[in-house]
C-alpha cells in the first residue's frame, strides 16, 4: 500500500518507519528541511530505541523516504495520515492549525479517491472538521474518506507499542474505508475495534485521561501515607492485585509529564466544559500533579534547613526513561524552585542533558551519577533510567558532602538505605514498614 505521513515527529516517524518495515511504501512528510534531510540521511531526529535500524534498513530497501512536499506525497499515496502536532492554546483548546493546514493542502493535492487517516491526538468533532476543509479545498470532485485511528505510543517503546498495540481503534462512517486501515494492520495481528469518528476521537482523550488519574490518584493517596506511618508502595501493590484496578500507572512520585498527559487531560476537560459539562474531575488531575514537585522541593528544603547556598544533585532530566523528551518534564520545575532558592544544581541524564542545557545553562552537567554526588548536600532521583538501579550506594555516600537521598521515583529500598546510613526520603514511603511488605 501507499502511505504519506504528514509530520515526521514520535508519531508520525515512528508510524511511518513502521509501516514501511511492514512492506509498504511510505513518503513521510515534515515542514523541516533540516528533519526531512536527517531522515533521508538515515539519522533519526529523535531517540527512541529500535528506530534507528528500522530507519535504516527501510530507506536502504527503497520503502521509506521523507520530503517536505505534502502535495506531491498526498498525489503518490493510496492513504494519508496526519500526525501532526496539536499543542494547548493559552485556554488549554488543542491549536489545530496543523491539522487544518494539513488538510487543506491534502484538498488541492487530490487526485483520485483517498482515505485521510487522523492520528494527531485531537478533540471530538475534528474528523468533520477535517472533512469540511477538505471539501473547500478540492479543486475536483474525487472522492475521500476520514478516518480516526489514534495513538497510544508511548516514548521509549513506540517502536515496540506501534508493533504489539493492545488495540487498534479505527473510526471511520464509510465501511469502504474502515476495511482499508484493517487490511493495512493486519499483519499485526491485533485486536481491532471499529467504531464511528466521534466514538475514536474520545476514545484516545478518555484513556489517557483515565491513565493520568490513575496518577494523582495515588499520589494523594502518598500525601496520606506520609501524614499516617503507612507505605503507599504497599498499598499500591495490594490495590493492583484487584483485577478490576491493575498495578499499570499506580507508582506514587513526582508525576507525570511529557507530551501527552499534560496537554490532554487539559483539552479533555475544556472540551467536557465546552458541552456544558462539569470539568472539575478531570482539571483536579492537573491540580494535584502539578504540587508534586512543589512538595518535593519542601521536603529537601526541610532536611536542610534551607536551600541558599546548598548543592543538589539531581539523576534524570527526561520526563521519562528511554528518551530525550524533556517536554513538561518534572526536572524542569524542580530546577527552577532550586534555583529560585539560590540552591546550586547538578545533574546528569543519560540522553536529555543536550535539551535541558539549553534552557538551564547555569546547571553543572556530570559525566555519571558519581561526579553528580560529589560534594552534593542532596541527592534527588527525577527520572528512573535502568542505570541509576544499581548504583554503588558506599560510593555514592562517600562522595556526598551529607547523605541525603531524596527518591522521586520510589526506586530504592528504604530500609537499605538508611542501613547504609542515608537519610532517605520517598514519595508516601514509611519511615519503617516494620518488615512487612512481602506478598506469602
């Protein structure tokens, strides 16, 4: 099958290389000359572990190339997806202007029946919208079809979400259409479910909300257990024994960020207000997730008596493991209260220093989590990267000016830790679970 992807960023690239290894041919398409050469070039613009070879072994095939003209990609392609970006407005609304300039230049390249797939994370109503556009900007009356087939990648396993979905949903009121996107995933050999476009585009918004709930659920579920002695670890852990909750996105911390949850949870409930429907569920999501970091810093500053003057190493600038994305990263705003406190910052991140460097040049970046404790007052986990695991603690110790390990993640053992001989703080963690803990 022909494929155009209109944007060459997570989504699109990964969809786009993907399809391609799948044995179709694929024009992905991005407004950057300087992304769409790194791409031709087989230089991947963004980190994501698996696509590089994928990349490149595609464009070496002849399946996959990029270049910055939609019209010419939409006139070669059998289906366009847009996987364009759709950023908050200053209400929180998704800014669809991509999308909207997307579609209008797919409307004057047509040249026969299409199918136009939308994929960029948008609210409901926007396959209408994007059929409207469409229609104004046809110069001849070929035929087309919307379709709605969200996205639930996640960063730092899109390659691998994009091969093993748990679902695929396509949206779609012509059936003509629908059965197209299921041929093109059939090879995946998933679960797929056929709905209409309305019923797609709230599907994609209401699991990611519902997942970012599940968040700051637990999370004030920590500020109880820090104000009582009991251990949000454990009481996540029995909770998600129940099939009916599950352990996935239970793990108490700083909370969450990145592109998605953020932005989405935002434009879910200005949507919900914009149908005259309370919004107050879904905004306390925000609310609670975005005092975590506040209450972090608190605590810090607590243990120290004050950060004037204090060095803090921070390990993990990422908003998550596995990629460089540092987009409503915690570590962000955790820099900006200890910098704001005259604190003096440290840090290291395996792939993210670059990015964060940029924005906060008045940081001191380290070569490993070692160079980053020494001389530190503190020491704060922000992002758990597989390497921070295992780290040599008696070293880590020896290193530090004061052995204070502060973990926004949750990733140590408590009772370890002080048995070394650290003041350990983690988010809703007992002081002393008195040995419990252990599933008999």
């Amino acid at each position: 099958m022909k494929i155009a992807v209109a944007g060459a960023g997570y989504v699109g690239l990964v969809t786009g290389v993907v399809f391609a290894d799948l044995g179709n041919e694929v024009i992905c398409v991005d407004i950057d000359p300087a992304r769409v050469d790194a791409i031709n070039k087989g230089q991947s613009p963004i980190y994501e572990p698996g696509l590089d070879e994928l990349l490149t072994r595609n464009l070496e095939e002849g399946r996959l190339s990029a270049t910055t003209d939609l019209a010419h990609a939409v006139r070669e392609s059998e289906v366009i997806f847009i996987c364009v970006g759709t950023p908050p407005s200053e209400t929180g609304e998704p800014d669809l202007r991509y999308v909207d300039e997307a579609a209008a230049t797919i409307g004057r390249a047509l040249n026969g029946y299409k199918i136009i797939v939308n994929k960029s994370t948008v609210p409901v109503g926007t396959g209408d919208r994007v059929r409207r556009i469409i229609e104004q900007h046809r110069t001849e009356p070929h035929d087309f079809d919307v379709v709605s087939n969200p996205e639930f990648l996640r960063e730092g396993s899109a390659v691998h979400d994009t091969l093993n979905p748990d679902r695929i949903v396509i949206g779609a009121d012509n059936p003509r259409a629908a059965m197209k996107i299921v041929e093109l995933y059939a090879p995946l050999e998933r679960p797929m479910l056929i709905t209409n476009l309305a019923t797609a585009e709230v599907i994609k918004y209401a699991s990611n909300t519902f997942l970012a709930l599940k968040i700051s659920f637990i999370n004030a579920i920590a500020d109880l257990c820090e104000r009582t002695g009991a251990d949000v670890v454990q009481v996540a852990k029995a909770m998600g024994y129940d099939q009916r909750i599950g352990h996935a996105f239970l793990q108490a911390g700083l909370g969450f960020g990145g592109s998605c949850f953020p932005k989405d949870v935002l434009a879910f409930a200005r949507t919900v207000q914009r149908y005259n429907l309370d919004p107050t569920l879904f905004e306390q999501i925000l609310v609670i997730n975005d005092a975590r970091p506040v209450q972090f810093i608190n605590r810090i500053r607590e243990r120290l008596g004050g950060l004037q003057g204090r060095t803090i190493g921070l390990l993990g600038l990422s908003f998550k493991p596995n990629t460089d994305d540092i987009r409503e990263a915690r570590s962000l705003e955790v820099i900006r209260l200890l910098l704001t406190e005259g604190a003096v910052v440290k840090a290291y991140d395996p792939v993210a220093m670059p990015r964060v460097q940029a924005i906060y040049p008045q940081v001191h970046y380290c070569r490993n989590a070692y160079e980053v404790a020494e001389n530190a007052d503190a020491l704060a986990l922000i992002t758990e990267w597989n390497e921070f695991r295992q780290l040599n603690f008696e070293r880590i110790k020896s290193l530090m000016r004061e052995p204070n390990l502060f973990d926004g993640r949750n990733l140590y053992d408590p009772q370890r830790m002080r048995k070394m001989g650290f003041y350990y703080y983690g988010v809703g963690r007992a002081a002393d679970n008195g040995g419990f803990g252990t599933l008999l």
